[in-house]
C-alpha cells in the first residue's frame, strides 16, 4: 500500500500545501488502494474514478500557477450514498433507486465541489439508512476490516470501512440513531454527529427529518474538524438549518487541554447489556482523563431508559411519510403487477414490494401503524413527550458536567448473520447513541481501543451549538491513548492484503 | 401482547401501498407483535402534563423573499421518472374501469 494512503487529512493537506506531492498522486493512492482492497471490504457502491483525477489535476494546476485554495483542496473523499450527487448515481443502498441520477447537487456536495476536494465515490448503506450492519443493503453488505467476517456498523458501514481501511481519509456519512457514531466505534475510527440543523440535510434522503444529520467520518479527531468546517453552516434551502457560524472546530480540536473541564459519566449507559471488555476499556478512559485534570461526575438520566422505545416510533413514522415518494411516478424504478387491472394503486403495491427490502417494509408498517387513528396519541403522542423528558435530563446533566461521555456501542463489532432476523437485538445497538439524535445535541465517537481484538468506541456528548467541546475533549483523549497505544489505533488493524474473505470466516480470534 | 396481527398488517400494507404475501404478512406479523411489545413502555414514563416535542432544536417559521430562485428544468424533474410524455410524468389509469 502508499503510503499516502496512511496519512491523516490534515498531513495530506499539509504535503499538497508544501508542493510534496500532488493530488492527483494522492487520489491515484487511494483509488489504487479501493481497487485492492474493496473486493473484500464492498466499502464502495460506485468508484469516481475519472472525475476524482479530472478534479485533482485542477487542484494541482491551480496550485502551481498559485492560487489561493481551501485548507482541504486536493484532499480526496468518500460520500456515504445517501447523499445526492450529480454525475454519479445514488442508490440509498436499495434496488428502488438502482443506477438513479440525481439532477441536483446536495448542499454539502457544493460545498465539497467548492473546497475542490475529489470526490473518490459513493459509499455502501443499510437501505434508506435503516439498520446497524450494513447487512440490509440491497447490494451485499460491508466487511469490518479488522475481521472480514464481521459487520463494519450501520447504516454508514461502508463510510467508517472506506477510512479504516484506508481507501479515503475523510468520508461523509449521516446518522439518525447512531449511524456515523456505532459504524466508528466498531472500526476504530472517528464519527462525528453535529448539532441538528448546524449541517444542511439538503440532499440527504430523508429517513426521519426530525432526527437525520449528516457529519464527518474520519481517522482523527483534526480530521472530523477540518470536515466540519467546510460542510457547516447556514442553508436556505433547509428550513432547519441553523442560521449560528460553524464555530471555531479545528481550533479546538487543537487546545490539547481538559483541565477543570467537568465530564459526566451517564449512570444509564453502562452496565447491564454492554459488553466486558467495551466497559474496561471505557473506565480505562475515565482514568486518563482524570489523571489529565479533567473533574469527573457522574449524572443521572433516568428516562433514557424509554429513549429506545420512542426513537422506535418517532423514526418509522417519519420514514413511512418520507418513503411514499418512492411510488413509481416521479423517480426509481416502477413494476407492474402480474395480473390486470394495471391501476396506480396496484403499480404501486407491486413497485414499494419489490423496491423495498425487509427492513424498510418493517419501519414502514411500524410508522403506518404509530401514525393510525386510534393509536396516534398512545405511540407517537407517547414518544414525543418522551422526547421532552430526554431533552429535560439533558438539561439537568449539563448543568452538572461540560460534556457527557460513555462507550459509543454496547458491543463490539459482531458477526454478519448474527443479529439479521431478530430486529429487536439490531436495534438495541444503537441504546447508547439514540438519546442523541432525540435531543439533537451533537455526539463524536473516537477510538477507545480493543476488547478481543476489536475496536471499541468512546462517545463524548455536548450541549446544543457547542460542538467545539467534542473536539476539544475528544483530541485529548485520542492523544493520550495514542501515547499509551504508541500509535493510533488503526496501526494495529490487519494487513488486508493478507486477508481473504475466505481466511477470517472462522474469525479473528 | 399487542394487537398486531395477520389481519392488522394486511391492512397496514394496504395503506401504505406494499403488496405483501401471505408468508409476508405471516412473519411480519409476528415480528411487530415483538417490537410494539417491547417499546409500548412509552405510554406510561410522561403524565398529561409534560409537552411534546415534535423538533429538537425549537425554530420559529422560516420566510424567504417571494422571488424566483434555483429551479430543476422540466428535462431534469423527469430525468429519474420511469415514464413520460410531452413533458409530464405519464401515469397508469387511476381509475379501474374494465
């Protein structure tokens, strides 16, 4: 492999600003990397090949006849495919928008197209996001790349494989109950979901409008800042966009100190149901932080034990409103059914059938009957009050602590197959990331190290409009356990060119 | 138990527009039960008292100016359909009239 390819984002742009090397030699890395690796790993639904070098050679002329660029130009990047571009296709992940082309750019696609960062393509998904493995994708699932027969996190699996296994150093993904979070804790890398509305969802394809975030995936806590900053900030065409400056992010991510910053351990998301080695690995955490001069507390949130439950109907609610566009009319795919009358509503049934894969008929059927009348007020009204009840113990954990922390998944990474048909066991999962998205506080999750070889995520979790305090703890505690470790963590992955799907079924341990 | 049963999804699927088979029905059927078993809890942790909460991040509405802005052609906003004619999206019989 290039080394090219191991460096983080910030070096890359270091080295292109130097003149060391060029973009186009960068990007050549990293597609040479995807064209050797990704048979195993299915990071990528669609490689960009020839705009990505189109873009980089720009980046280099520009560069040479001295124009002033952005920090990141020349810097390559994967797009997790639920967000729209144009001139590649984007699928969500389901057989409904097989080889679509979106007419539009996504808001945080112009402003990747604006930065000059090639594009290198678009990323694998659970279908329309809905899932924890990557396994619900209608085009095979990503591969962890620490054991190959594991799952790489869901839904932004193939976002969180791309930069662990180094064939991007910087990706987008978006979470809705811990999609960016859960798939970087099980890779050992960085995930970051911003504040609700501090980054345009503007051509992300809507799961649950009132949840959904896109936000950075990367390698480095530096990294996820510097990715924060070129894709923040206010859009008209969001009306939920958030009309606050993108903030200070790298800045932070640099400060290097916690001293007299008070971290809150969540008495709800430990314990029962979280994996041994997750919490040894987490406590060990707590220490260094302390030892750092940070103040730790512990809080207590006492309704999040409800969160799951009203996530469960708040989301499928606002996917089975946000899914009836896919009705065969206006885009995707449309199927006659077999026998006559060829009517709108039978084109239909046959086109959502045959469309849509298991999961998404699940969370549809869930929301068409959250959102039915009789139960409106027992399910949704429920879990909307709950929702309040979560944002108020929120409010009382700030009040005691500047950041919240806890492993970002119970578990770690587990075997494809495993979880696929019992639902309920997939979407615990997600317990610790979930509270999250409900209150639309910003989360990171970043590597905490290993528990039987596998990766194992710390969370830290801000106020509203202060994700500068995620940077700022989480650098810290990447650097000291980067200290203990004598590396990153992802230095201790495998060699993939050693790996063949074939070998790592048994797994790794 | 909850009340989701075979009849319950057939129902379900109908409204929202996804044939489903009788194994479909069959195995979703019992997979809901789960589900709505396990996050039915909700109704009983907020009293008539507390609020909802429909948004995270409390916004008042949103205006823009009445003008004209950034507009899809009529060539790009039938690009992805799977049918057309002279400019429109081009849709099966609404009505069965056999």
């Amino acid at each position: 492999m290039s080394e090219l390819t191991r460096h983080s984002a910030a070096r890359l742009a270091e080295m292109l600003a130097a003149k060391e090397v060029t973009s186009v030699e960068v990007t050549q890395a990293h597609l040479d990397r995807i064209a050797e690796v990704d048979g195993n790993i299915n990071a990528f639904l669609h490689v960009n090949t020839e705009e990505a070098l189109a873009v980089a050679a720009d980046v280099d002329k520009a560069r040479a006849a001295g124009e002033d660029l952005p920090a990141l130009a020349g810097v390559p990047i994967a797009i997790k495919d639920l967000i729209v571009t144009v001139g590649q296709p984007t699928t969500a992940g389901s057989k409904m928008l097989e080889g679509w082309m979106s007419p539009y750019d996504a808001t945080v696609i112009k402003k990747i197209r604006a930065a000059r960062m090639p594009m290198l393509g678009k990323t694998n998904l659970d279908e329309f996001a809905m899932g924890s493995s990557t396994e619900h994708s209608a085009y095979g699932p990503t591969r962890n790349p620490w054991d190959l027969s594991r799952i790489p996190g869901g839904s932004g699996g193939g976002s969180a494989a791309a930069v662990a296994a180094f064939e991007a150093p910087l990706a987008l993904g978006t979470d809705t109950g811990g999609s960016i979070r859960q798939p970087a804790a099980v890779t050992g890398s960085v995930g970051v979901k911003p504040t609700y509305g501090g980054v345009s969802r503007y051509g992300a394809i809507a799961m649950a409008s009132s949840l959904d975030q896109i936000g950075p995936v990367s390698r480095t806590v530096l990294d996820s800042a510097l990715l924060h900053e070129v894709i923040g900030g206010h859009d008209p065409h969001d009306s939920t966009s958030l009309t606050d400056p993108v903030g200070s992010l790298v800045e932070a991510a640099k400060t290097g100190n916690v001293a007299g910053m008070r971290i809150g351990v969540i008495n709800e998301l430990q314990g029962e149901g979280y994996d041994e080695g997750v919490l040894a690995r987490f406590h060990e955490s707590l220490d260094l932080l302390r030892d750092a001069g940070a103040e730790i507390v512990e809080v207590s949130c006492p309704n999040f034990k409800y969160a799951l439950g009203a996530y469960y109907l708040i989301m499928p609610s606002e996917a089975s409103s946000n899914l009836a566009k896919y009705d065969g009319v206006r885009f995707g795919h449309r199927v006659l059914p077999a026998e006559s009358p060829l009517t709108i509503e039978r084109v239909m049934g046959a086109t959502r059938a045959a469309g849509f894969g298991d999961e998404v008929k699940r969370r549809i059927i869930l929301g068409t009957y959250a959102l039915s009348a009789g139960y409106y007020d027992a399910y949704y009204g429920s879990a909307q009050k709950v929702r309040t009840l979560i944002q108020r113990d929120f409010d009382a954990a700030f009040a005691q602590a500047d950041v919240l922390i806890s492993p970002t998944s119970p578990v770690p990474a587990f075997k494809l197959g495993e979880k696929l048909n019992d639902p309920l066991a997939m979407y615990l999962n997600d317990v610790a990331t979930i509270p999250a998205n409900l209150a639309g506080i910003p989360g990171i999750s970043i590597p905490g190290g290993l528990a039987d070889g596998l990766p194992v995520g710390i969370q830290f979790l801000a106020p509203a409009r202060e994700d500068a305090r995620l940077y700022r703890a989480g650098h810290v505690l990447e650097t000291l356990l980067e200290e203990k470790w004598g590396g990153p963590l992802l230095s201790q992955a495998p060699d993939l060119r050693q790996l063949s799907g074939a070998e790592t079924t048994s797994g790794a341990k | 138990m909850s009340e989701i049963n075979r009849e319950a999804v057939a129902h379900l699927a109908r409204l929202a527009h996804i044939e489903m088979t009788a194994g479909e029905l069959d195995k979703m059927a019992g997979e809901l039960d789960v589900i709505v078993d396990s996050i039915k809890s909700v109704q009983e942790a907020a009293g008539p008292d507390v609020p909802a909460t429909s948004h995270p991040i409390p916004l008042a509405n949103v205006f823009r100016e009445d003008v004209v802005g950034e507009t899809l052609t009529q060539e790009q906003a039938l690009s992805g359909a799977p049918d057309s004619a002279d400019g429109r999206f081009k849709v099966p019989a609404i009505l069965d009239e056999e």
